[in-house]
C-alpha cells in the first residue's frame, strides 16, 4: 500500500487529479480521500476475483523481498509543474525560440585570453575598439534588440513565477500553481529545514532545493 503520509501535497494533488479525484482541501483531507479511494477500489477487486484463485497462492513469495524495497527506494518523482493557459505556454515557446537565435556574447579579445573566455559581457569602451565599431569577423554585442518577449520575461525554465523567501513566514500567500519558491543563499541549514518542511505542507516547489543532512540539532 501507499504511505501518502510521506508525499508532499503536490504529489498528492499530482495523484487525485489522475485519479479525477477533487484536490481542495488540507494534507490529511486529502491523504483520507485518497485512501477511500484505495479502498473502495480493493472491495472491487475482491468482489470480482473468484473463491477458486484465492485459495491458490504462491508460497514462495514473499511481500518483504528486497527487490520490492529497492524499486520502491528508486521511484522518481516527477517535479511540479505550474498551472499555465494556453497564451503563457505560447509566449514560452516564443521565449525558447527567441534564445535559440540570440548569438553567444564574448567579451573583447576572448580568443587571445584565457581568463576574458571564462568571464561574462564586458561592454568595450575603447576609443578604436573593432567590435564596438561593429566590424567584420567580430563578436556581436549585447543591444535592446535582443530583448526577450515582455510577457514571460523573467520567469523560470520551467513557466514558475519566482518568490525570495529567508525565513518560513515568508511562504504564505503563494500560489502553488503559479510561483515556486527559491530560498536566499544566506539562509542557514537549521531555517532552510523549516523552509523544505513548511514548504512541503503548502505544496509549493523549491527551485534550489539542497539535500540536507538532519542530525542533533535539525531533527
């Protein structure tokens, strides 16, 4: 069976939504609707299985063989996605289409140095600087035309709206649907633990989420 108290509301929506299930209400309203619906559909099942088969079961299996804890150890998960209309997913495509034409910026004279190669756009100021001056065989620069569309302009990859959280009273009033959460990189250990849990009651999705070791202290 299902331990839905280990998934997150997300996941949980993930499941009722396939199952058509309604997804309103808290964690444990939906951890009870879920597993009504278990049972329901095993009261089914053993209506429809005939007395002869019951009878006949396989000893040699066993429900703790390893290879069953291991499968169920390794399950992905699917990450969350965001509730978009049609319009948002079309901008997005237009987005995606719009970084694949945008050329690679390199600062001046990238070739000749090792060390401008490995670092960002640097503006070139100079008086008879070649590229400034939009030469043949040089790099391009970075200009407004290049400018992404203004619809899903900052948005993340994955169509969430981006929230800064530092502290767990920061997650109320976002909307799982809409925004993802991503967590300031001065948050400690023992706060970006409160963080993943309170996060994880809301159904919201951390996008820098860190695996963090949970002992003495942070149990």
């Amino acid at each position: 069976m299902v331990e839905y108290e280990e998934m997150t509301v997300a996941q949980l929506k993930d499941v009722l939504r396939e199952r058509e299930l309604p997804v309103s209400g808290k964690k444990a309203e939906l951890i009870a609707r879920l597993q009504e619906a278990d049972d329901a559909a095993e009261e089914e099942f053993t209506d429809e299985v005939d007395e002869e088969f019951t009878d006949e079961v396989d000893e040699d299996f066993d429900e703790d063989d390893e290879f069953f804890d291991d499968e169920w150890d390794d399950f992905h998960v699917a990450r969350q996605k965001p509730v978009l209309d049609e319009s948002t997913i079309s901008d997005i495509e237009v987005l995606n289409a719009q970084k694949k034409k945008q050329p690679a910026f390199r600062r001046q004279e990238w070739f000749r140095y090792r060390r401008l190669s490995k670092t960002g756009w640097r503006k070139p100021k100079g008086m008879q600087s070649k590229q400034r001056m939009n030469l043949k065989y040089r790099s391009p620069m970075a200009r407004i035309g290049y400018r992404k569309i203004a619809s899903v302009r900052g948005l993340h990859p994955s169509g969430f709206e981006e929230v800064h959280v530092h502290k767990p009273s920061d997650l109320e009033g976002i909307d799982p649907e809409r925004q993802a959460v991503r967590i300031g990189s001065r948050v400690g250990n023992r706060k970006r633990a409160q963080i993943h849990d309170r996060a994880d009651d809301l159904g919201l999705r951390i996008l820098n989420r860190r695996r963090i070791e949970r002992r003495g202290d942070l149990l």
